[in-house]
C-alpha cells in the first residue's frame, strides 16, 4: 500500500506546508493528517511508568512505542500504525474509546479525538438537550433528598451535591465512568454502600437488558455491555441469565461512608415521553433517615 509520503513524491498528492499542515487537500484527508499528529504528539507525552510498563535502557521513542499503544488498547499494530500515518480507514467507537483510555485523554482532548475522527462518542453524555436549567435548579432544591438524571442506560447525566455523596465520591469518578452500571460493577466504595449488592446487580441487569432491546443496533449500549462482560465476571453471570424486569420503586439500605445506613425510597419521574431520560430520587423512609440525609447534606455543602 502506497504511503502518503510515496504519493506525494510522485506528484499524484496534496502538498505539506505551511501552519494549516496540508494545502489542497479536502476535510477527510486534513482531519485524517491532524488525527495521526495529536495521537503520535499524546503518545509521545505518556511514559512508560504512566501505564505500568518498565522503561528499559534501550528505549530511545520518547513516551510509549506504536506496539504498546497497540497492546494496551487491544488494537493491532497494523491499525494503529496506519491511523499515524493517515491511511484511509474507517475506525470504529470502540477503538476510539479504547485509545481514549490508553492515552488518558481529559475529557476535551477526547472530544477532540471523537471530532477529528468524525464519530459522535457514546459514553455519559457531559450536556443533554433534556436538562434545562430549570431541571438542575430542581435538583438542588430538592436537597437533602439525593436526586440525579439518568438516561435509561444508567448514565448519570447530572445530580445533585447529596447525591454526588451517596455511594460513593461521584465528583472523584471520571464522567466517561459515571454510568451506575459501570459503578455497580467495577467502584468498590460504590459496591460496598449497597446493603443488598448482589440483588440490586441482578435487578439492574435485568432493566438494563429490558431497555437495550430498543437499542440492539446502537454502539453506545454494544461498547457499554462489552465493557461490562468484559470488567466483570459478576455481570457476565448475572447477564446470562437473561432476565428481564421493568422499572419499579423500590426501599433500598445503603451503608453511607459518612453517616452510615440509610432506608431510601427509590422513585423514577420520567422527564418525556417514553422510557429515556429520568430524574431518580431517594427520600428517606423513616426519621433517622431523614436527619442522616440533613447532615449528608452539610457535609456536602461544606465541601463545595
């Protein structure tokens, strides 16, 4: 396969130069050129200590090699060699994430990646067209109560500062991991607030399968479930068991970290028509409740 720098000696390719990078050339091939420069630039700023990999005295690349870029990010060396040098390949949502990962891209920088590869990113949305303002004011002013927005794939789309304190320190976990099946599976101060853990996986488990089948053909529920089976032996468990439940209220106990147990009604609002996006609320079921609540509150508060 001819390279871009083989066409361009030949005559048969665009010219380089200048601060725009390549003139005379159309947008896929300049977003492809710059998508090669910002993943050869991130790698090239990651060590090897970064990752967990010994630096060698051999090494002369500075950061990581394109093979280990490759073997952290499951990706073949071929693929990935070739994104660095522009070639001509359609790249799919998973290995975007994937590389997203390995290369510890902030939450700008892999919008960036997504953008320059003319994908649209399928983890927890950061903005959502149903939470208005008015919607987050509600939140607040529903403290003490915990109360967040979720989409019906259990992305945490916005919550409150009781909420954020709940299960475990939420404004602490990435937002491409701020999804409560994610949470529920792989954050162990998350896992050890839940009272009736393994319940509670099968429960959700068995809504999340429910939704997904209005959304088979979907990348963003196919990545999400392959990451799930593939972080969780519990899940996969749980998962092959095929249940499938709608969505209910539900009194749920959980062992706060810093108030301790906790008796919540767990109640959904659904903010539109059909099963999407939904503001989850917990109020407190007896009196002891309610006043932890106040003082998870304060806390909360007090925090920022």
């Amino acid at each position: 396969m001819t390279t871009m720098a083989e066409k361009t000696m030949a005559g048969a390719g665009p010219v380089t130069g200048g601060a725009g990078g390549i003139t005379g050339a159309g947008e896929p091939e300049i977003r492809r050129h710059e998508l090669a420069a910002f993943l050869r630039h991130r790698r090239e700023h990651i060590t090897p200590e970064q990752v967990g990999l010994p630096r060698g005295s051999r090494r002369r690349t500075p950061g990581l090699r394109r093979e280990e870029i490759a073997q952290l990010s499951a990706v073949g060396v071929t693929w990935y060699t070739w994104l660095e040098q522009a070639r001509d390949i359609q790249v799919s949502v998973q290995v975007l994430d994937a590389l997203a990962r390995t290369l510890m891209l902030d939450s700008n920088e892999r919008a960036h990646l997504f953008q320059l590869a003319g994908a649209v990113d399928p983890t927890p949305a950061s903005r959502c067209t149903t939470i208005t303002p008015a919607l987050l004011q509600t939140l607040e002013q529903l403290a003490p109560l915990p109360a967040c927005i979720q989409n019906s794939r259990y992305d945490v789309l916005a919550y409150n500062r009781t909420y954020g304190l709940l299960l475990c320190d939420l404004d602490e976990v990435p937002p491409e991991d701020r999804n409560c099946m994610i949470l529920v599976t792989t954050n162990e101060q998350w896992r050890s607030s839940i009272v009736l853990l393994d319940e509670t996986m099968r429960l959700m488990a068995a809504k999340f399968r429910g939704a997904m089948a209005g959304h088979l053909a979907d990348p963003a529920w196919k990545m999400l479930l392959k990451r799930l089976c593939a972080e969780s032996e519990e899940f996969r468990e749980v998962w092959e068991r095929h249940e499938v439940v709608g969505s209910r209220s539900k009194t749920k106990l959980f062992d706060n970290r810093y108030v301790g147990r906790l008796t919540l009604v767990h109640t959904d609002l659904w903010l539109g028509p059909g099963e999407g996006a939904r503001m989850v609320t917990y109020a407190p079921a007896d009196g002891v409740s309610r006043a932890r609540l106040e003082r998870l509150q304060e806390l909360a508060v007090q925090r920022g």
